[in-house]
C-alpha cells in the first residue's frame, strides 16, 4: 500500500536533512559544470563536507551540447586522464585529440561525483556572498523559481570556509563581490576582467593558470578562471575545463589542511 503523505513526507524530511548537513561546509561550489562537478568529486572524495548549487534543474553545465548542440565533445591528451578516472569512455580522432559522447560523459561525471560524496542542490542559484574582514564566509542562496518569478523573497545563507566559483563565462561569484565590496579582486585591475574571443590553445593553458584564489575565500574554476582573469574562451574542448576543476580542488583541499 503507497501512501501519498508518506511519500511527501519522505521527501520534504530526507531534503531537508540534507540542507541542514549543509549549512556549514568545507568547501562550497557553485555552478554545476564539468569543473565544478570535477572540483566536487575531488573534495568530497578526499573527505572534505563539501556542497555544489546549481541554478538549473539539470547538472552538467556547457557539456550536454557538445559544440553547437553536435552531442560530441573533444579532450586533449593532458585531460584524459581524467575521463578514465571517472569511467568515461573516449576515443582517439587524430593524436592528442580525444572525443567523448557529451551525455554519455556529462551523465558520467553527474553520477561519479554524486557518489563519492558530493551533496549537489540543482535548481538553488547563488545570488550574494557573506563579507567578514574581507573574507568571504558564507554564500547567500535562493529557489532559482523565486528569481525567475521576479518574487519578493528574502534568502539563506550557507557558511563555507571556501567557495569556488565554477558559473563559467557568467563568473557570478566574483561579479557579486566586485559589484558590491569596496575592496580588490586579485586581478591585475582588481576588477572582473572580461573574457576574450575564442582561442582553444592559448585559453586552455590560461585556464588552469588563472585557476587561483581570486578574492580572500574565493577560488576560480573552469571557463571563470578565464573570464575573471580576462583569457579566451575556447569552444568545445573540455580538458581545461576537467583540470581546472582538478587544481581548484587541490588547492582548496591544501588551504583546509593547513587550517585555513
Ligand atoms: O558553463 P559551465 O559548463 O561552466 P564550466 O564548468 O564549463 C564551461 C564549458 O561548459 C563551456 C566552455 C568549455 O570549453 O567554455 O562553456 O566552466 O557551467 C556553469 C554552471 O553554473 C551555473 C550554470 O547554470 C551552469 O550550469 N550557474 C551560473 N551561475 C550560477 C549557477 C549561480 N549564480 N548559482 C548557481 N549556479
């Protein structure tokens, strides 16, 4: 026999359950692309509380379309490392460039990094940040429904010893503590620089390179390292994408280790 007040009651309990656990984590990321998914993974898996909000109902980002919705995505040599580490599997088209079926390795990268532990909250958008002595603490959500209502509805906050922003070309995190901190972005003009035309190569190796703390708190992943720090954009290949994920997990599982 079903009971229909079972079933609700089931669900409101076990969510919010799992909102409560969330309130004070390790490590907070924001955007569900295939950096944000592969920064997850990592942290979770290395044992840190760690929490990702999507403001889509669908997890994955950029990646479900391939280019130009050709469900097809491409990886370069240095990231296929990280295709097999989640079990996706690839096939060489010509040396060094890898592809992928983009549901088959997007799904893949949802599911891994669920199951090693992440917590993921899809449809919550991130809309502000929590400033103490210049240091970001905390993240201020709400329903992605309320702001797409336009309602009038205050919202929580979620305490994190560090934030990655993984929003992609969007970087939303550090737009927010640019837009409303009278204080520096450890950028060159200490401001959100913008992100340039496409250029696979040189965005590629800018990414993993602008992957760094960008504001006392903040860590950058993905195509926001470049867009913050003011790199190309670089079209459908995803392997800066896996190994920016990868270092932003890295260095923040670095930073609590050492009691930051
Ligand atoms: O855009 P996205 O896939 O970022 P990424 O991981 O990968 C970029 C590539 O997909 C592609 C590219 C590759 O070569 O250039 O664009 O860097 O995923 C970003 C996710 O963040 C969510 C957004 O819905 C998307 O799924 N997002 C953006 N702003 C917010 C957010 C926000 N304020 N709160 C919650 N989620």
């Amino acid at each position: 026999m079903l009971e229909e007040v079972t079933i609700t009651r089931a669900i409101i309990r076990r969510y919010l359950g799992k909102l409560d656990q969330s309130l004070e984590l390790d490590a907070a990321i924001v955007g569900g692309g295939p950096a944000g998914l592969v920064a997850g993974k990592k942290l979770a898996q290395a044992g840190y509380k760690t929490a990702l909000f999507e403001r889509k109902l669908s997890v994955g980002g950029g990646m479900w379309g391939g280019g130009m919705m050709l469900n097809e995505i491409v990886v370069q040599q240095e990231a296929r490392r990280i295709l097999e580490e989640f079990g996706v599997p690839s096939s060489e088209f010509a040396p060094g460039y890898y592809t992928a079926d983009s549901v088959l390795a997007t799904s893949t990268l949802c599911s891994v990094a669920a199951k090693a532990g992440l917590t993921i909250f899809n449809l919550v958008s991130v809309e502000d940040v929590v400033i103490r002595a210049q240091r970001v603490t905390s993240l201020v959500i709400n329903w992605s429904a309320v702001q797409m209502a336009g309602l009038h509805v205050d919202p929580l906050t979620i305490k994190a010893r560090w934030v990655i922003d993984a929003t992609g070309h969007d970087s939303e995190v550090l737009h927010v503590i640019a837009r409303k901190v009278d204080a520096e972005l450890l950028t060159a003009s200490g401001k959100v620089m913008g992100e340039r035309s496409l250029w696979a190569e040189q965005a590629e190796s800018d990414t993993l390179a602008n992957t760094r703390e960008a504001f006392p708190g903040v860590y950058t992943a993905g195509m926001c390292a470049n867009a913050v720090f003011g790199s190309y954009r670089m079209g459908p290949v995803f392997g800066g994408m896996l190994l920016s994920g990868e270092k932003a997990a890295a260095e923040v599982a670095a930073r609590l280790a050492a009691g930051e």
